[in-house]
C-alpha cells in the first residue's frame, strides 16, 4: 500500500517556493520504493491543468525508468458519464446564442431595462452566473428566495433577468450544461464510492478547491482508503489561531490560505493534521515566514506588534529579494528585460509571472532587441492575430459603408490577395491610395474603381476584384446567423485568394489560421440556434467568440526564459522569478461588478464572493516570492496617473518597515538599492547620444532653381513663412492629403463657392430668381451631389439660410451698379524683367456702366480685416493689381473701380479692400521688389518668418525641425547648390 490506514482524512501539502510537480514526483518515487514495479502504475493521479500533466510526464521521462501512473485530469471525469448513461454536454456556445436570444426578447419587450449594445455582454454575464450557480449547486428557487428587501427596485430589473434561467435551463430537455454535467458525474462518483471505494492509490494534486465542485471531489478523495489530496502553497507557518479566525468568508477569503481552511472544516481536520508531502524544503523558509506574517487577515495584523520582534532573520530573509519601483511602465519594463538579458547569459532559467498583459508585451518588445524570444505561454489572443483582424475587418464591411480606410486597411493586409501576384496587387493598391487621397471620393464605390482602372494598366480582372468584393457590402437587413457565417467566410475567402486565384488563399494556414477555422466552424455547426440577426450584431457576436481564443505560436523561443501568468506559474518552477505589475487593478485585478448580485446575497445564496479572485491572486503572490532569487517590480506612474503599489507589496513593505530592531528598514531599504541599480541602467540605455538641436533654416538654393511661377494665395505665404514655398516648389514635395476624408473647412469653401456661382449665373439669365427659395433650393442640389455627409448638409445648409437674406439684400444693391461678367476667370501676369509669373483665379468679377471692373473674393471663414491686407493677406489687392495690367485676356485692362471680400460664415460681412491706400501700380512695384529680393542669391527662404500666432502650424514645420528651435532663434543661411 503506498499509504498507511488512517482515521482522519488524508491531506497533504508543500510549502510556498516549492517545485510543485517536481516535489509531486519526487514523493510518488518515494512512497513506491520498495513496492514492486507496477505498484506505481495502479496510482491514479488526477491533477488540474493540462501544462501539470506535461510537466509531470516530463520529470518522469527524464528518469529513472520507471512505470508511469495513469495521469489524468480534472476536466476527464466527465468522460466517465457516458458508462451512466448521462448525455453529452451541450456545447457552451449553443447555450450561449439561445441565451442571447431569450435576453434579446427580453430587451425587445423592455428596453428600459438595458441598452441594445449591451446585449452580449449582458449574455455573458447571465451565463457566468448560471454557469456558477450549476457548479456550486445553487437553484434559481434560493435565488429567488433571498432577502432583497433593502433593493427592490434593482431587483425587480435583475430578476427579470435572472428569470431567464428556468427557461434557459429546460430548453433542451434531458440534455445538461457543461457546469451541471461535471457536478452531477462527481456526485455519482461519489455515491458510487459510498459503496466500492477503490482500492488503488487515487492522488489528487494541485487544485485549491476554489470552485464547489472541485471541492466536493477532493473531500470524498480524502476519505477513500488509499485516497490522498497534495495542497500547493501551504502555509505551514500560520498560527492555528489565526487559522481559527478564516471561517467568515465576508471578511477572509481574500486570505491566500482560505481556501485550505474551508476544505479542512468540511473534512473536520485541523492545520495540524495536514501532513509535508515529501521532504523537498522550500528555497526560503525564513522569507516565507515573512511572507506569512505580512498576509495576516485585516482583522488581526495586530500580531505585527507580537510576532514581528521574533523574525529575527530579516537579512537572509530578503537577501535575494529586489525591489524595483520604477518611475513610468516603460521603465519598469525595460528593467526587467534587461534582468532576463543577464539570466539569458547566465543560463539561469528565468520567469516573468504577471497578469498584466501590456507589461509582458512591453518586455518581449524590449528583449526583441537582442534576439531574446521569451516562452510566453499566455500567447496572443485570437482576434489581434492576423486572421482574427481580417475577419473583423471583413465583419466591419456589412455594417457601413466602406471608407478609404476601412478599404486600404483590408487591401495592405497580409492575408489579403497572397496569392500570385502578390507585389503587382500592392503596387496597385498604393497607387489607389494616392488618388483616395488627391481625389477621394470619402465613399470609395464600384464607378472609382473603373476610374481608376481607366487610367492605368492593372492585374487582370483586379478592379472588378475590388468592386465584386469591396463596395456595396453593407446589408442593412436582419439575417439568419447561420447566412452571417456562410457570406463572412465566402466573402473572407474570396479576399484573400485575390483576383488571380480561387480558394482561400493563406487564410486557414499556420496556426493562428487553423483556431480561426475552428471558430468558424463551431459558430456554423451552432447557427441555427443564434436566430436573425444585425450586421452590427453579428459584428460583435464574432469580436467576442475571437476575443476568447488564443494562439500559441513561437517560433523556437528561447528555452530558460519564459513569461507566464499565474495560472502557469503554479505549476513551474525558475531559479529567477519577476513578479511584475505589483499595483493594485493590476495584481490582484479589481474585483469585476456584478449587475445581478451583491456579495450579501451571493454569501446567502452559497455562491462565489468576488474576493475569490483576489484570494487565489493572493495565493499565488505568496507561492511566488517564495522562489530561489525574487524580482518584485511596479510602476510608480501609469500613463495619466499615479499608482496604487499592490496591497501584498505594500503590507510587506509597511511590516519591514515597523521593525527598527529587526534592522527592517535597512533590509528594505537594500531591496530598493539593488533595484535602482537596474533602473539606472535602464535610464543609461534609453539615454540617447547628445546631438545639437537644429537651427532655424533659411535655404538659399540656386537663382535658377527658386520658383518662377505663383498663385497670389501663395503670396501670404512667401510673406509669412517663405520656408514652404521653398520646399513645396523647390523641394517638389506636396501636402499628403489624409486618407479619410472628412466635411472640413476646405471642402465646404469649393461647396459654397460653386452654389453661389451657379446661383449668380443662373439669376442673370432670369432675375427673377433672385430669392432666398431658389438659393436654397441650389444649396440642397449641390450639397446633395458633393457632401455625403447628411448632417453636414444640414449643418451647411442651416449657415446658408442664415446668411441667405442678408445675401440676397446685398446682391440686390450690387446689380444697381454693375452686373458680373465672369466667374472663376484665370488670369496671370508676367512680372518683368524678373522672369517670373503671377496667376490667380477670381471668383467673381463684374463691370459696371461706366467700364470699371468690380472684383469680390467670397471667404466663408473670416475675412482679412483691411491693416491684415496692407500688411500680409495681400491677395486681393494683388489681384486688382492684374486686372488692371491686363492678366484676364478676356477683359483685358481695364480700371478697378472696387474690390471686396464677401464674408460667407455664420454671418456675412463684406470688407473692402483698400485700394485707395494701397494703389495697384503701389501693390505691383511691391510685388515686383517682393519677388525680385527672392531672386538675390543671398536671401534665404526662412522658416516661419512672421507667422500670425505662435500656435499656428506650416505644413512644413517638421522638415524645418520647428521645436528645436523658436521664433528667438536667428535664421542660418545654408548656400545650396
């Protein structure tokens, strides 16, 4: 027999830091010396976790050889029900689209009671629940018996819901959940047990009992006659008076050691009576004492005064402990990385445990610089692998209309088109960006990708490709969720094979591709339980089935350096261990709200508290600093704030602290110094080289090569900021125009500049329809044509009306005097002898009876005040200049009589421009000694030369590397050949 005859129920544990599964072997091999071989192939072992039963095969493996036991898991039980006769369980995300369905109805019939957005969420939640109640035992009748006397409004809302349950639970009859199936099967094997207990050695080893179910098996294992339970991270070193005070789960089960007292009251033991494993010692006793002492329950940490002078051992308690306390998360990471770096080349086998993901992203992006891959074991999840992004994204084209975003977005992809021809489909591609941006439309459509094809020659059969599988994609219709499937993955396939293939190209491929394939698979197999649908809906049905999945694919990581969440860092063991993201939200993760039930009536009902999590994380924060060599790590400051240190972390620094006598603070305070080593480092590495900042730019490039043609919109800008004229004309560099398109303040001025021109031409041919209905009426047909952006037509067109009186009124006047003769007329100018050409395009120019021309500029933002135009926005004085020199070959010279600005924005306003102050022969001898000082080779082209406001940003300004220096800074000519 490989355990003695006892009374009392047979409980083993080992303490915190030890190598649990190898601890776990080491006392099979023992218990089974001097048995015969195949004693140890009759023990059953069943143990929690898939990564435990490989690790526990691995140390068998490695020697010596010997008959292995049957290892199973917890999880396999259920695989006993099919000899009783209880049926499969039914799949949990068939029970999930029926719930969603029934909360869907409810929603329907009461949407005061939650929004149409929440209804997954609120699904998932609703199945936590029942899933809860099922495992504990909980029926919906204890639910609905609780005293909710103090809450009844709330709980009228959560019963509704709650009350889904009866219906949710007998939608299959005779068929069971997963949660009630595996509590039924370790009823009967206990029942069964009650009468043939099994004779063999049954083992079970790992779990903390946490969940009811759980903990009802391994209280009937430890009563069988050759039954045994091994705990980990048992804390041999707690007072049995403070084991005594752990029985209110209210107030303790956020202790690491509650669980273990729950299942030793169930089996009427007492922590005396809960024997070592094996002799494997822990790495540090004297700092698991510590540890112990530091978690002591709220309510009686007043033994820091008693026990605390009796830890007379501190220093070799912490002497492998570092503190690190960064200043900001990037800090703490790259602290950390490079602690891994110097284990890597140590080859000390090390381990980063944290639930933080970002943390553990930031450290494999650091350790990447030196061709470290760390084991990470937590891997990515689904939907942020490649496949999982594209069918979000091909999700997303059934629910709006397709931007030139969401459409480069899908065409850059690297699953999209990776067929044949792969770099002629990119090319294209760019080349299509290019004229989204400079042309657009906002709403990329079939007729811009035959403009598009028109115009170049591209892949066969690419532009019908994109108009087939791109535009027009939105289904505004509700559809059965078994359609959703079938055109998502047809839709999906079609993309990725591209337009010279058929199949679905590399999307199913490699493994993240193969767990995207299974998800599609299983939602298709489960469709006609999900019932109709919305595109957005099944947008958000497919984000969160996505969102729970995970892909572990590494390529050769690196064999002793690993990054493992807590849950695998149970069954692990490293010489280092880094326990990083030590701040509260983050370790342990705040307690997540539950909508249906506060912890009052979930402690009546017998379910779960929230500080359950809690616990367990606390559990495994004291199994993990127990380790050989322990990192503890937080970041004093998040992004927008400050943090919060870990509770764990804060008590054992509050604890060393309150022990002057012990040398506490000193030990504390040494911790802290070995951190700061590596966070120097740290600083010491992202400290980049010193270089000069730059100076303030003034180009003076070759005579020849300075431009000899401009706008007079340009010419403000010479003024100003000489340095972009430079670079958009020297330099030939333009403006890349943003990829999606939004209703901005330069479209709208073309928008309003053509309703105004094509209601002035037409109420020259029919005054008549001079009226505020008919400017209107053209405001609509235009802003109907160019903006398709419904509420900025309502948004323009409220401004149009509103100006529209004021307008009409003015006009009126204006056609007393003078009448147009010409809209949007090009004209330009040479000035002589500089070589050099001024053009411009007036938007309005009329004549009276006299022969004087009359030129109106329409501004619908502010126009420049008449000092502005003296000083800068000379624009319009320049053109009064032309016209009277001849520019518009169709007028010819002729005298200026007026010039004004026509303020077109939330009111109007007209400003003259200041013709009398400035005459044109003035404006062009200016311009000519303007445009002829650009043409000495020793003027420079400054940057931002006499800008409005500082505030102000050019086009330019990061070429001209602005922010290294400012408007104080002296401009540095550089001679340019």
């Amino acid at each position: 027999m490989m355990f003695e005859p006892s009374p009392t129920p047979r409980i083993f544990a080992l303490p915190c830091g030890t190598d649990f599964p190898r601890a776990l072997v080491n006392g099979l091999t023992q218990r089974s010396h001097g048995q015969p071989p195949e004693a140890l192939a009759k023990v059953e072992l069943i143990v929690n976790t898939q990564r435990m039963e490989r690790r526990i095969r691995g140390l068998f493996d490695a020697g010596p050889n010997l008959l292995l036991p049957h290892i199973s898991l917890l999880s396999d039980l259920s695989k006993r029900a099919t000899l009783h006769g209880l049926p499969a369980a039914l799949p949990v995300l068939r029970r999930r689209l029926e719930l969603s369905q029934l909360v869907a109805k409810l929603l329907d019939a009461e949407p005061s009671l939650a929004a149409r957005s929440s209804l997954y969420d609120l699904s998932d939640s609703l199945a936590a629940l029942f899933d809860e109640m099922q495992g504990e035992g909980v029926t919906t009748d204890t639910i609905r018996g609780l005293d909710v006397s103090d809450m009844s409004d709330h709980w009228a809302r959560a019963q509704k819901f709650i009350g889904i349950a009866d219906e949710f639970t007998n939608t299959h009859s005779g068929a069971m959940d997963v949660q009630a199936r595996q509590r039924k099967v370790v009823l009967d094997l206990i029942d069964s047990w009650q009468e043939t207990p099994p004779q063999h050695p049954v083992v079970l080893a790992g779990s903390t009992g946490s969940r009811g179910t759980t903990l009802l098996l391994m209280q009937a294992i430890a009563r069988l006659p050759q039954g045994a339970v091994v705990l980990p991270g048992y804390d041999f070193d707690l007072p049995t008076e403070v084991w005594a005070g752990l029985d209110d789960p209210l107030i303790s089960e956020d202790h690491p050691q509650f669980r273990f007292h729950k299942l030793m009251i169930g089996l009427d033991l007492t922590p005396a009576d809960i024997k070592p494993w094996c002799d494997s010692p822990a790495p540090a006793p004297a700092r698991n004492r510590l540890v112990s002492l530091s978690l002591r329950p709220a309510p009686v940490t007043d033994a820091w005064m008693t026990e605390g002078p009796m830890l007379r051992d501190l220093d070799k308690a912490t002497k492998n402990v570092t503190l690190i306390e960064a200043p900001n998360p990037r800090g703490e990471a790259l602290a950390i990385a490079l602690r891994l770096r110097q284990a890597a080349e140590d080859g000390q086998t090390a381990a980063l445990i944290t639930p933080d993901r970002m943390l553990s992203r930031q450290v494999s992006a650091a350790l990447d610089r030196w061709d470290i891959l760390p084991d990470d074991s937590a891997g990515q999840p689904l939907q942020l692998s490649p496949p999982g992004r594209f069918l979000r994204h091909v999700a997303e084209l059934f629910c709006k209309d397709l931007t030139g975003d969401s459409l480069l977005t899908l065409l850059k992809h690297p699953l999209t088109h990776d067929g044949d021809a792969r770099g002629d489909h990119l090319r294209h591609s760019r080349e299509l960006e290019l004229q989204l941006r400079s042309a657009g439309p906002p709403f990329p459509d079939g007729a811009c990708f035959d403009q598009f094809a028109a115009k170049r020659e591209l892949l066969a059969g690419w532009s019908t490709w994109l108009t087939d599988h791109f535009a027009d994609q939105v289904i505004a219709t509700e559809l059965p969720l078994s359609e959703w499937v079938f055109c998502l993955r047809d839709l999906s396939e079609a993309i990725a094979s591209g337009s010279q293939t058929n199949g679905a190209g590399n999307l199913w491929d490699k493994k993240a591709g193969r767990e995207a394939l299974k998800v599609m698979q299983e939602l298709a197999a489960e469709a006609h339980h999900g019932g109709d649908m919305t595109a957005r809906d099944f947008a958000d049905l497919l984000g969160a089935l996505l969102s729970q999945g995970e892909v572990r694919d590494r390529d050769a990581p690196h064999g002793k350096i690993m990054i493992w969440g807590t849950l695998e860092a149970r069954v692990q063991g490293a010489d280092l261990v880094i326990l990083g993201g030590l701040n509260e939200a983050s370790w342990p993760e705040s307690a997540k709200p539950d909508p249906w039930l506060n912890r009052q009536l979930r402690n009546q009902a017998g379910l779960l508290l929230p500080e359950r999590r809690i616990g367990l994380s606390a559990h495994d924060f004291q199994q993990a600093i127990a380790a050989p060599e322990v990192w503890l790590s937080r970041a004093i400051r998040s992004d927008d704030s400050d943090t919060v240190a870990s509770r764990w972390l804060n008590r054992l620094c509050n604890l060393l602290d309150g022990l002057p006598d012990q040398n506490g603070p000193n030990v504390l305070q040494a911790m802290r110094d070995r951190g700061q080593t590596w966070l120097d480092w740290a600083v010491a590495l992202e400290t980049p080289t010193k270089t000069s900042p730059a100076t303030r730019p003034s180009p003076r490039p070759p005579v020849p090569a300075r431009p000899r043609r401009l706008t007079i919109t340009e010419i403000p800008r010479l003024i100003r900021d000489p340095y972009a004229i430079y670079a958009k004309h020297v330099l030939r560099l333009r403006v890349l125009n943003p990829l999606v398109r939004v209703p901005d303040a330069l479209l709208r001025g073309i928008v309003v500049h053509e309703v105004f021109e094509h209601f002035i031409k037409e109420t020259l041919d029919d005054p008549s329809l001079l009226t505020r209905e008919h400017l209107l009426q053209k405001s609509r047909e235009l802003l109907e044509q160019h903006v398709p952006w419904p509420v900025a037509r309502c948004l323009w067109l409220s401004r149009v009306n509103r100006i529209s009186g004021d307008f009409i009124q003015a006009e009126q006047t204006r056609r007393l005097s003078s009448h147009p003769i010409a809209f949007e007329a090009k004209g330009e100018a040479r000035l002589e002898p500089l070589d050099f050409t001024i053009a411009c395009r007036a938007d309005r120019i009329d004549q009276d009876d006299r022969g004087f021309l009359h030129l109106y500029d329409y501004k619908t933002g502010a126009p420049p005040s008449e000092t502005q135009q003296l000083k800068f926005e000379k624009q319009l004085l320049i053109e009064v200049a032309m016209a009277e020199e001849g520019a518009f070959e169709d007028i010819g010279p002729r005298e200026v009589s007026r010039a004004m600005f026509i303020g077109l924005g939330t009111t109007m306003k007209e400003v003259r421009a200041p013709i009398d102050k400035e005459p044109p022969a003035k404006v062009w001898q200016d311009l000519r000694e303007l445009i002829g000082a650009y043409f000495e080779p020793n003027q420079g082209f400054s940057s931002r030369r006499m800008l409005h406001l500082d505030t102000e940003l050019g086009d330019y300004d990061h070429l001209a590397r602005f922010g290294e220096w400012d408007r104080s800074a002296t401009p540095e000519p550089e001679d340019l050949t």
